[in-house]
C-alpha cells in the first residue's frame, strides 16, 4: 500500500515530531476556523498542504484523503490516538487560517 511505504520513508528519512496540545482553550475558535475554499484552486490547496509541519501532514493525510480511524494511524506512526486527533485539529486550524489569509491576499 502506498501510505505504508510514504510512512517507512518517512520513518526511515527524520523522525517526525508530533506535540501533545490542549484543545479545550481552542474550541471556541472551531466554527469561525471554516476557510471559503472554493476561492483557491486545488494547486494552492495542495501547495498549502504540503507546507504543513510534517506531523500535522501526516495525520491529515492519513485521516482526510486515506480514510484512516485514529486508532489506525496511532498504530502505524507509534502514537496516542489522542495525539492523532490533536495532531489533525491543529492541522485544520493552521490550513484554515492560511487559506484565510491567501483569499484575503487575492481581494
């Protein structure tokens, strides 16, 4: 499977570096984190994406585009399935507010 073989890769290249956060201060932020989307092109999504820290990009791409559980991806990258849903929140937070701040750029 091409996931297993990107995660030896990237095993095998650095260790990747996931951070235990506290989610609880952050949730009020939740619903007003929901980009318009539909005003970048799915090479700016892309692009954006890619410049992800590398735990954060891991987990959302297991998670979104894989269809991978938590308890899932916790398994193959050694983590607590509470760091890969930690991992992934934080992940749509930053990518939200990128893509925020380039439709703001394109006004």
């Amino acid at each position: 499977m091409v996931a297993n073989e990107a995660l030896v890769f990237l095993r095998n290249r650095k260790k990747l570096l996931f951070v235990e956060q506290d989610q609880t201060a952050d949730k009020a932020d939740e619903e007003s984190a929901s980009p318009d989307t539909e005003r970048i092109s799915p090479d700016e999504l892309h692009q954006l994406i890619s410049e992800l820290p590398d735990g954060y990009r891991t987990v959302l791409n297991l998670y979104v585009f894989e269809n991978y559980s938590h308890r899932q991806i916790a398994s193959l990258l050694g983590i607590k399935e509470n760091t890969s849903a930690s991992q992934l929140y934080y992940a749509k937070k930053l990518l939200a507010k990128r893509i925020k701040d380039l439709t703001k750029d394109k006004q």
